[in-house]
C-alpha cells in the first residue's frame, strides 16, 4: 500500500519559518502545506487589497517562499497553501516572481480563486449564524464573504501538474485533504476515505501545537525543546491509515496526549464535524503510540458532504479607543484605582459616547474581573488600561487622549504611557447554497 508524507509548514499566519525549512530538509515530505489564514485573516487581507490592487495576501509570502523554494524544488516537494487570503492570484504571481528571482524556471503556480462570494451573498438576505440579523443588515459596513472551498479545486491544480498550489478561503483540513485526494485518486464521494483524511488534516493544520506547543503546561505537561519545536509529519496511507510524526531531533514531542487534545481542538461535535468536502466523524477514532514520537490513529469515518457552504463575513463594527499607563512602587494599585476612577469620571464629564467601556488594572483584575482580585496579594506595579467602543473614529480617540492626561494631571508616578484608535473588523457566518461558488484553478507560471 503506498504511503505519502505531508509535513506541516505553519498553523498560522505568524508561524516561525525554520521548522517548515527543516521538513523539507530532513523531512523526506512530498508535500509541505502552509496553514496561515485566520478567520479575521481575510477580512483585513480585504481593507488592504482596497487599497492596493495588488495587494492582499499574506505578508510573509515572500520570506516563506524563499526559504523552502530551493529545497522544495530539488526535491520534488509539493507546497499547498492558503496564504493567497484575499487575493490568491496576485500572491501566486508574487511566488511566480520568487522563483524566478531566485533561479528557479519550469515551476508551476496555480491559484485557486472563487471564495470571494461577496456579489452573491448581496443578493440573498442570508441569516447570521452568531447573532440575530442578516448579512443585508450590515449594509455598508459590509466589508467582505469568503466562502470555506473544499479540497477539489486544490487537488484538480495538483493532477494538472502544479508544483505550488496557492487559495484563498478554504478549510484547514482541505489543504492536506487535496493532496490525499490526488496522490491517491479518491472519489469525491468516498465518505469514508475523506472522513479519514480530515482528521490527517485536522491533526496537521496547527502544525506546532500537535507537536506540543499548545500542549506544554509545567509541570504538568512538560514538553523539552520548545525553542526549536519541530512540526508534524502526517504518514498518510492510501486506505486513510494515519502515523503522527515529527523530524528525528527535532524539539517538541509527539504522544497519544497531545495529539488527543489536538483531535478536539475547535470541534463542537466529534461526531459531525462539518466540513465542505464530507460531514467527518471523530467520535470512534482510536489513538496508539507506536514509537518515540510515532502515533497512529485510526477509526476515522465521514457521511455525505453538507448541501451549503460556510461563509465568513467580515464588516465594521465600529472603533475602539484605548490608553494605558503603568505606575509602580508601593501605593501602585492605589494610583491604578485612583486612575481609573479619574478617567472614569472624565469620559463622563467631557460626553464621550462610548457603547461600551471597560477599566482594566492589567496584572491585577483585567482577566478574572476586581472581585476574585480582591483577594490577591498587593503588586508592586499594575498597569491601567482604558478601552471604549464608538460609533466614530473621532470619539475613540478621545479615550485614549484622557489616559494620557494622566501624566501631569495625578495621580503621581504615571508613566509609559500609550493609546491608540482603529476599527473594528468583526466576523460573523452565513451558508451558502455551494453551487454559487464557483472555484476555479489559473496558472500563472511555468
């Protein structure tokens, strides 16, 4: 039975570059997949792709590429990746460019293109799933809809000879069911193979945290090696069959624990975990160590696909306003308080129309709130930290101009201080009946 093996180059759009380089050095992978789109992600990639063109997709595209292109074409290795974000074309033509600059010729870069379901969604007064409304209510504070693609148009890119698959919006998972799907010819309605290969995906996507980033909690769960954790490698083989591994030396660790808790991680329901290539089911998965560092896991199963597709949605929801300044030395959780009721106070004097205010003494009551801190032992230093929500720039900024007013207005000892004034772009959900997305796969090199 052949075996193929897909490293995991990132769980996110921030992730450390030199792990990715070390699977395809020392992995012997002949596929690295880059997980690094969020679901704010796209949103964001959108307001910059406003205002440039060519802009939009995500900004470690050139870094990544450079590091891992040379290896990736000597040794034959496949790269899937979703950091085409709002704009897959204009990052496909970018790594294009790379290749190129670097003295790479004959690679071939397909993007997949057709999340953008914006025109399609206007049309329909689809409800939200998060909050009561529809995505016609946000009017012009819409700013963008994504839709999740599945892994067919990625694995079509694959079987027409594509060396660097680039999408935008699609499901984690689908990024390592494409190669699956391709390397091994599964049918699109094998439910059973696809619900297998979502829990390879689902295992890999995050890349370090099944490795034991997100694991590690001394001295309960210590993990050795962290600085220089090593990302997971999926054995996948041709019947589903799965080995968690990771590069021999590298830091980190791969056991039955944390690759449980990497099973349930952002799952509601096991049993149905919806995605748009199958509806898997986690629920009758079994998880052996079998090797230092080797896990197999088994038992995945899947059911028909679902009839829409999940859409994220960003739009604006409103502006935030913010200031900080810390105080220390004794009396400093007296000068926060003090600080925080003055400003308090001032928002009230002055009229800032806030929606929503919160005084944090960040350290002391920012995350558990003052009554569970009111028991905590006296810091030497606390920092106070006031945020707002408005309905304009003009009065979010504001907010952060009483903090800082602080400094000679009392109390004593103020300093370090910050503020700061954005909007705010928030994500909510639709479904989309799939047949109005539309994929489709454009080569730009090669």
């Amino acid at each position: 039975m052949r075996t193929i093996r897909i490293g995991s180059g990132a769980g996110y759009s921030g992730d450390r570059i030199e792990p990715a380089v070390e699977l395809a050095e020392k992995g012997d992978i002949e596929y690295l997949v880059f997980e690094c789109l969020g679901e704010r992600t796209v949103a964001l990639a959108q307001q910059a792709r406003l205002k440039n063109p060519e802009s939009g997709f995500d900004p470690l595209i050139e870094e990544r590429m450079r590091a891992v292109l040379p290896l990736c074409a000597a040794k034959g290795i496949k790269i899937v990746t979703n950091m085409g974000a709002a704009n897959p074309l204009a990052a496909a033509r970018k790594t294009a460019e790379i290749a190129r600059l670097i003295g790479l010729s004959g690679l071939k870069v397909a993007a997949v293109i057709g999340d953008d379901v914006l025109e399609a969604c206007k049309q329909r007064d689809l409800p939200i799933m998060e909050f009561d409304g529809t995505i016609g209510q946000l009017g012009n504070r819409l700013i963008s809809a994504n839709a999740y693609l599945g892994a067919a148009p990625m694995a079509e890119a694959l079987a027409d000879g594509a060396d660097i698959v680039i999408t935008g919006r699609a499901s984690d998972p689908a990024l390592f069911l494409a190669p699956l799907i391709h390397a091994f010819g599964w049918p699109l309605d094998d439910w059973t193979r696809l619900g297998k290969g979502i829990v390879a995906g689902h295992l890999l996507e995050c890349a370090g945290q099944v490795t034991g980033g997100y694991f590690a909690d001394p001295p309960y769960k210590d993990i050795a090696g962290l600085a220089r954790l090593g990302f997971p490698i999926g054995e996948v083989g041709e019947d589903g069959s799965l080995v968690m591994t990771k590069v021999e030396g590298s830091g980190g660790a791969v056991t039955a624990q944390t690759c449980k808790e990497q099973l349930l991680y952002e799952v509601h329901d096991p049993s149905r975990y919806i995605q748009p290539d199958v509806i898997a089911d986690f629920s009758q998965v079994e998880i052996e160590e079998v090797g230092k560092d080797r896990v197999r896991i088994s038992g995945g199963r899947g059911s028909e696909r679902p009839p829409t597709l999940k859409v994220s949605v960003g739009y604006v929801d409103g502006f935030i306003g913010e200031g900080q300044i810390s105080y220390a030395g004794p009396g400093a959780l007296a000068r926060g308080r003090l600080a925080l009721d003055i400003v308090r106070e001032r928002l009230k004097l002055t009229g800032v129309a806030a929606s929503e205010l919160r005084f944090d003494l960040i350290g002391v009551d920012s995350l558990h709130g003052p009554q569970l801190a009111a028991h905590a032992n006296e810091p030497y230093e606390a920092r106070v930290r006031v945020t707002g929500r408005t309905e304009n720039l003009r009065e979010a900024v504001r907010i952060g101009n009483e903090v800082e007013t602080l400094y000679t207005n009392g109390p004593a000892g103020g300093g370090g201080a910050y503020k700061s004034a954005r909007d705010v772009v928030a994500v909510a959900s639709v479904l989309l009946p799939r047949e109005l997305a539309r994929p489709r796969v454009q080569f730009v090199g090669g």
